[in-house]
C-alpha cells in the first residue's frame, strides 16, 4: 500500500509512486469517491509509448467515464490485471491494490514540477 503523504498527484487527479525509473501511477481516493462505484477499467496495452498528458486509459463508473493521463513519459511496463475482474479494487484501495498501470520513464522525462504533493493537491482539490 501507498502513503499518499509520499505520492504527488495530477491536476487531473491521478497519483504517482516513483521507484527510480519505474513509477507506479492510480487515481486518487478523491476522484474514485467522485466517479462512484466503478464497473470497468480500460488498461493501456503493455510496450505503448505514452507521452505526457495523454490519456491512456479509461475507468467506467455508475455515474460517468473518464480518461486516465500520462503524469508522465515513457513506455507502459505494467498493468493492474486484478482490475479486470474486479474493478472495485480501486474504490476499495485507490492507494493499494486499485493501482492502475507502471510506467517505465525515461531519463529526461523525470518527474516533472507540475506534479502536486498531497498537501497540495489535498487544498487545491478536496478541502
């Protein structure tokens, strides 16, 4: 499980855990209580380049769609298979096992100034 204290986040609410070069990337619990009980999530293909700000994948809820960005740039090195068939691990562990997808980036694509730290994003965005 992920502290969100330590992750930094997205203006458009997906979160980050950078280990080196390989960074881990969710939605925030704020955004997965916004969208409501989810029912599909469409993952990026492992190997897809993906740049930054570019959606690359989909989480489906009760009440809406919504495009999941790139925080960052890179290659998709993995992606949460568990979502597949039970997509309410995200509602459930949006920190934990509701992990969506990794990203292998690439050096000169570090993380960038524009990501948020969790106090932060917590005053811009759920106070």
């Amino acid at each position: 499980m992920f502290d969100p204290k330590d992750l930094k986040f997205t203006q458009s609410h997906e979160w980050i855990s950078a280990d080196d070069s390989l960074v881990t990337v969710g939605i925030s619990d704020h955004a997965q209580d916004l969208l409501g009980d989810i029912v599909f999530i469409e993952l990026p293909e492992i190997g897809r380049s993906v740049s930054v700000g570019e959606a690359v994948a989909v989480v489906e809820s009760v009440k809406a769609a919504s495009d999941i960005y790139a925080p960052l740039g890179g290659t998709i090195e993995a992606v949460n298979e568990a979502l597949d068939t039970d997509p309410t691990l995200v509602n459930a562990s949006a920190y934990g096992s509701g992990w969506l997808f990794k990203i292998r980036i690439e050096s000169a694509d570090a993380p960038s100034d524009s990501l948020m730290d969790y106090k932060t994003y917590q005053s811009d965005f759920v106070e």
